[in-house]
C-alpha cells in the first residue's frame, strides 16, 4: 500500500502535536471502543462507593480536560475500588483512578498531576496508537483475559485480572504525558510540581504484590528518571506565571481522604497473608506460600511466582445445572477441558465433587495440553469452583498445591467473619518526638510499616515528621 492511500485510509492529525500520524481508528471508533470498555471496567472492577469523593474527582478532571487539546471528548473519571496504586486511561476519554493511588497523593496538585498525566495519554493519542499497535485486538474482550497459552486453555477458568486492558505507553510517550500534565494543571489552576511530587511519591515505592490491577510500576516505568526530566516544563512554566499563585490545597485534600478505605474492602474479600477471607460470604482458602493473588468482584485468582501455573476461586453461574458430578463435567468442557477422572466427596463436611480435567493443546504454540485438578464445592445455596491448572510438564510439580488449595475451604463462623474489619485512612497530627516508626506503632497500631506511612505522606522513611504537620495513617475499623 502506498504512503498517499495508507494515509487516505487511516491518516489524522495529532491534536496536540499537529502533525499526521496512521491510526486504524476514527475518533467515533475511539469513543465507541472506550465506552463498551468502561461498562467492563466498571462491571470487573468496581467503583468505589464514595458518591461525594468520585464528584470531587470528576468535577477537578472535567475543568482540566475543558482546557485541554480535546475538550469535547465525553470524559469520564472515576475511581475504581481497587487498593493497589495506579491510574489509567482507556481510549476516549475515559480515566481512572484506584483508591489505592488516592492513599499515597499528599495534596489536590498531585492530584491534579495525576488525572493530568492520563487526559494527556488520551489527547496525545497514545491510548490509540497503543491499541493500534496491538494488531487491532479487540480491547473490551480482553477484558480479564490473560496473555499466557496455559491461560487462554483455560478460558473463562483462570482470569486473572485486568492486566491486557493497561496499555503501555514508549518513554517518549510517559515523557510527554508528563509535561501535558503539568500544562494542563497550570492552565486550570494547580500548582504544575504536583506532577513532580507525585512521580517522587510513586518512585519510591517498590513494586507489592498484585491485587488484580497492575500497579503504576508496571504500567508507567521510570518515575525516577520522569522527576528529573519534568523539571524543565516546571521552570518554563514559572516563567509564565507565579506558581506560588497557584492551588495546592493540601488540607481539603487530606479532608477528602479521612475514612477512606486502605487495602482490600472486607465487601469483596480481604487476603490475609495466605488466606482469602470473605466475610459477607463467610468463608476462608488458604492459597499457596508466596503466590500472587488478585481479587476482582467476579473471581480470585493466584499465580505461581516462578511460571504459568493458576489457581482461581469463583462461584458456578448456573448451579442448578443438575448433580455436582455434571455440573462440573459440563462446566470444565465449556472452558475447553475433558474430564479424565473424577469422584464425589466431602470437603470440610460440604458436599463436593474433585476431579482431573485435560485442556485442548495450543497448536500455535507446539505444547501440550494443560491439566487441571478442580473441585465444585456445595455452600450456603452457592456451588464454589476451586482449583489450579497448570502445563502438563509441571503439574505433578503443583498437584500437592492444588490438592491443599482445594481442601482448605472451609466455612466460615460468624466470629471469625466479625473479626475482620475493614483498615481505613485516618487523619492525626504529628506530636513532639514522634517518628514514623513511633506513630505506626502506636497511632497506626501497627497495620502498615514506618517506610510506608513515610511515602504516603509525600516524604522517604530516613525524612521524620515534623510537630503540628497533618499527616494520613492507617487504622483498623
């Protein structure tokens, strides 16, 4: 194809740089894609329920994307009832905020830096030309798909999140969000070092252990280096104008935060060390020693630390489908999965059905079939599918795993399920002679580290607080 018809087809002007790049979407397709997305997002991952906080963020990304190089986008922001620490964009012009990320910003700039850096993502283009390099992958169906072979053969057994929905972005295109952002703070209002206060917060951070969402770490590398290089905007734009002029507002902020939730919402199930608890549900399962486990408000799932091995928690769709024994032959061959051996049992005193199932070989990729050891367990008029899946050359490897996996759920007393309390920001002002090791013991009983009470208050852990200054903790109920 020719470089003049190429452009015929799919050639646009980029809003912010004016000049003409290829994409293989229309801005209508963009706004059709990214709304079929957001009904997904939503679905998978939950907004948070704070209609006075999800306003607060809306009304401040509103007036920013109104000055920005595509204000007639149907924006929407949002904060998605996740704990881990990001921020995304979906192509037009739907943002995202996790509660996680609201946790660890110290003032209404950062804030602003934020949703700043995202809307400029989306203005720029970089959302689109993502996808396009894609292939053309249709993005709202890989909506809580996973990119492994093992995976795929597994369908709709082993989702283990969000993490295909996050487009990655070139260093050139984090770069460039940056200095949008700082602009399009400046331009409404907000003190633009915000943008770099944030990147120092979130370099500090070291990558946790996944909870369904990629954290910013994974999805915008380089803060370190991004502080430094925003620097130049920063002073181009204090050429401009009095930055001391401009909004920081540090105490509405922490206003905004005090109550809010801190890691997992007790509403969805709480992982405590090796065991997922759900109190509302009332049961506990205990996952593997050091594996990633990620909750979504439709399954949790586990991943071995060192390969392509899966373990997942979700109720049965349809559990009046007949006897257990059918139920999960039929279930498992819905997913791609033949039964090979099987028997009904009891788990913990609850009815069940175990069995091993054999998955379709990945032609493409020239390996063999996956093998999974499940279990479809009857509690409280639910049927629970537990179990791992693993490639053939491993599973004799993880089976004792799964077996253990599978026989540790187990209901759970109303004692216990009273027992677990949601942990949620709280405001405190620092005395004489505190320090953060003094104020996460005694004011934060404990329930996050001295280094992490530090870097959600915009400050590294060998930095003590000073008296008088309001800081956020961490405390339980």
């Amino acid at each position: 194809m020719s470089g003049a018809l190429m452009c015929l087809v799919g050639c646009a002007t980029n809003p912010v740089t004016g000049e003409r790049e290829f994409v293989m979407m229309s801005e209508a397709q963009e706004i059709a894609l990214g709304r079929e997305s957001d009904t997904q997002v939503r679905e998978q991952l939950g907004l948070y329920d704070d209609e006075a906080l999800q306003q607060y963020v809306e009304q401040i990304g509103l007036e920013m994307a109104a000055r920005s190089h595509r204000p007639d986008l149907p924006w929407s922001f949002a904060i998605v009832d996740s704990p881990v620490v990001n921020a995304f964009a979906i192509p037009g012009g739907f943002i995202y905020l996790t509660r996680g990320i609201m946790s660890y910003l110290d003032d209404e700039a950062d804030l602003a830096g934020v949703i700043g850096h995202e809307i400029g993502h989306v203005t720029a283009r970089h959302t689109v030309r993502a996808y396009t390099r894609a292939s053309g992958a249709q993005l709202g169906l890989l909506v809580g798909g996973i990119v492994s072979p093992t995976a795929r053969a597994v369908g709709g057994l082993a989702e283990t999140g969000l993490d295909v929905l996050f487009l990655r972005y070139g260093r050139d295109a984090e770069l460039q969000a940056d200095r949008l952002g700082a602009r399009y703070a400046a331009d409404t209002g907000w003190d633009p070092t915000g943008v770099r206060d944030m990147l120092s917060t979130l370099s500090r951070l070291s990558e946790g252990v996944d909870r369904g969402v990629p954290s910013w770490l994974e999805t915008h590398p380089e803060a370190s280096d991004r502080v430094i290089r925003i620097e130049p905007t920063i002073k181009e734009i204090a050429t401009e104008q009095d930055l001391r002029a401009l909004r920081v507002n540090r105490d509405p902020y922490l206003d905004r935060l005090d109550g809010l939730l801190f890691g997992d919402n007790p509403d969805q199930g709480v992982v405590r060390g090796r065991d997922f608890l759900h109190p509302v549900l009332r049961f506990v399962l205990r996952f593997p020693d050091a594996w990633n486990v990620g909750n979504t408000p439709t399954q949790v799932a586990a991943q071995h630390p060192d390969g392509e091995v899966f373990m997942v928690l979700q109720v049965v769709a349809n559990p009046a489908a007949g006897d257990l024994e059918t139920l999960a032959v039929d279930n498992m061959r819905e997913s791609g999965f033949s039964f090979e051996t099987g028997r009904a049992t009891s788990i913990n005193a609850l009815e069940a059905y175990e069995g091993t199932f054999l998955g379709e070989m990945d032609q493409a990729a020239n390996t063999e079939p996956p093998t999974a050891r499940v279990a479809f367990i009857d509690y409280d008029d639910s049927i629970y599918l537990v179990g791992g899946v693993a490639p053939a050359q491993e599973y004799d490897q993880v089976e004792e795993d799964f077996k253990e996996t599978i026989l540790s759920f187990r209901p759970l007393s109303a004692a216990e399920a009273e027992d677990i309390r949601p942990n949620r920001i709280q405001l405190y002002t620092v005395r004489s002679r505190d320090t953060w090791g003094s104020i996460a013991e005694r004011a934060g009983q404990g329930i996050v580290p001295a280094t992490t009470l530090a870097i959600m208050n915009s400050v590294s852990a060998d930095e003590q607080p000073r008296a008088g200054d309001r800081i956020k903790i961490v405390v339980e109920g």
